[in-house]
C-alpha cells in the first residue's frame, strides 16, 4: 500500500535507536524525510547516514529535548531546511525509575521535564507550520500509563498525561483538521529493553517469565510493528483518525494474561 508520505517532513524525536529508529527508516522508505532529534550526535548520524545508503533522505539535529530552547532549535531548524513540516512524532523518553518512596519531588518534576515537557513544547513550536499543511502528531506513549508498573511514578505520570493531552489536542486541533493520536507498547524488543534483560542474573529466564505473559503469540512485539502503526496514523490513509489510543501490544494491556 502507498501511505502517500512522498516529500512529507516528519520530525522523529529520538528517532535514532529503538522505536524511533524503526519509525525514522519507515517513513524515509515510504518517501518521507525523517527529521531525527536527540542528544546523542553520534547515534543521529549513523542513522541519517544508514537511511541515505538505503536511498531514502533524512536530517540529523542534535537536542537536549528537556531543554525549552534545544526544542524551538528543532523545529526552526527543520523548516530552514525544508520550508515545512508535516507530521511530528513525540517519542524520545526513558523510564527512569524515579518512584514515591524512593524518590523525591526534585527527581520527580525532572522526570517530567525529560518524558513530558517536550511534547507539549514541541507540538506548541510546529503548531504554525502543522497548520499550513494540514500536518499531524503521533505521540508514542506507555502501557505503563494503564497498568502501573511500581517505582516510576515520574515516567507513568508524564505517560498519563500523553494520553489526557492526545484527547485534549485532538478537540484543540479539530479547526485545523490536525489530527493527533497516540500508540501504546507493552513489552518491545529494543537495544535499551536487551541491555536491561542482560543486566539480571538470568537474563533468559526472565526473558521467558515476560514472554509467557504476552497473549498473542507469547512474544514481544518489535519496534517495526510499532513503527508500522505509527507511520500509518502518520499518512492520509488514516485521515479520519484522530484522538485515538492505538495498543501496538499483542493484547498485553487488555486481555488475560493468563491465558495458557
């Protein structure tokens, strides 16, 4: 199917590893221009540079999206470069562990700043040229906002508060016929997710005793399957889909895990 992404900017922010990193390539392979934002130079540019070599085109910029300023940076960049933008993708993000008991209204208000003050502030700053092209945002959020998970009350706040602000920007935005929507991973086989399986003691016995609680096929979803969703709520074949919380989690949320 032809998304019809040809020539459209999306911005992806962390789209250099993980999930962002599946999105980038996706949207440059659907004739798209990924634009990846995050900190690491580095990581941005391999990717850029793995993109081009696919013959696919791409934009690396450098931010520190906790930063008010390192966001405008993006966005000014982005359409000095290009002259527009088409679609943002608000993923950058890491569960960092900052719980009630052990941690402290300090750690906790950095949190937010790191997981969840970039979407507003990047979404706010592309807002004018979103609305030239009728453009879209889909935010990359947690089923952790759902499920809890213990000891990250920074990170499931800022999850949370991704879904609330996709149903709020979604009635904001309906004059402009901007559509935002938000996609939930569970369990995500991801460079970040294998170097903490490797990090216990027996990685592969809890690898297992994760798997077996995914439903649907006893697996965890991969970053293509969420890049997949994602890049088509992105495209006008999802044009009348906005305000949306889309699970990408092989019924890990949602349905009886424990099902044999």
């Amino acid at each position: 199917m032809d998304l019809g992404l040809q020539e459209k900017v999306i911005i992806v922010t962390g789209g250099a590893k993980g999930i962002g990193e599946a999105i980038s390539k996706l949207v440059a392979a659907e004739g798209g221009i990924a634009v990846i934002a995050g900190r690491s130079t580095a990581d941005n540019e391999k990717t850029v540079n793995d993109i081009i070599a696919a013959g696919g085109r791409a934009l690396a910029i450098t931010a520190e999206l906790g930063k008010v300023e390192d966001c405008k940076k993006v966005i000014a960049e982005t359409v000095a470069k290009y002259g527009k933008i088409d679609g943002l993708v608000n993923n950058a993000g890491a569960n960092d562990g900052v719980g009630l008991e052990n941690g402290s209204p300090e750690r906790f208000m950095q949190s937010l700043q790191n997981n969840l003050s970039h979407y507003y502030n990047l979404a706010h700053f592309a807002l004018p040229y979103l609305k030239v092209t009728k453009g879209n945002i889909v935010n990359i959020g947690s089923k952790v906002a759902s499920t809890g998970q213990g000891n990250t009350s920074g990170y499931a706040a800022s999850k949370g508060a991704i879904n609330a602000l996709t149903r709020e920007w979604a009635v904001e935005m309906l004059p402009y016929s901007i559509r935002i929507n938000t996609v939930i991973p569970a369990e995500v086989w991801t460079p970040l997710y294998e170097t903490w399986i490797n990090s216990l003691p027996d990685p592969q016995e809890k690898l297992a005793s994760i798997t077996a609680k995914i439903p649907f096929e006893k697996r965890m979803t991969t970053s293509t399957e969420i890049a997949n969703t994602t890049v088509f709520l992105l495209s006008p074949r999802s044009s009348h889909t906005t305000g949306q919380i889309v699970y990408v989690d092989g019924g890990y949320t949602h349905l009886d895990r424990s099902i044999s």
